[in-house]
C-alpha cells in the first residue's frame, strides 16, 4: 500500500477499485441511455437529425451529474483514504 504525502494518511486500494469498477459499469448504462434516449425522444417529436444531437448532449449532461453524485455517494459510503 503507499502512503500519500500528507501526514499518516493511507490509500485504501480495494475500495477505490470497488467504486471505480461500479463506475464503469454504471456509466456504460447511463450514457447508453443518454443515447438511446435522445435518439427516441427527438425521433418520436420529429426534430431531425439536429434534435436527436440536442437530446443526446442533454442526457448526456444529465448522465454526468448522476455519475458525479454516484461518485459522491459511493466514496461516503467506502472511503478511498484512512488515517493511520
């Protein structure tokens, strides 16, 4: 294990790759569905291929406030550092 610089702090390896790993996993899914849904949604309202551009950026923007608070929430829950 290493030791960060500032005094008796120490990395906990197993939990960031816990939350890293659900990261990916979630992401995978969201921004999929960031995707998809703006392709259905524009499509469904008929906007053309500049909707389906729109709807997408703004899911996807949704999917990153989601992977953000998921973030959040998942290092409260397992901590990535300790002190010694």
């Amino acid at each position: 294990m290493s030791d960060t610089s500032s005094g008796g702090r120490r990395i906990i390896w197993q939990n960031v790759l816990t939350v890293v790993s659900a990261a990916i996993l979630i992401s995978a899914e969201v921004f999929g569905a960031a995707f998809a849904g703006g392709w259905a949604v524009a499509n469904m309202f008929d906007f053309g291929t500049d909707g389906v551009h729109v709807f997408q950026a703004i899911f996807f923007a949704c999917g990153i406030a989601v992977m953000i608070a998921f973030v959040r929430n998942a290092k409260s829950v397992e901590p990535f550092v300790t002190r010694r």
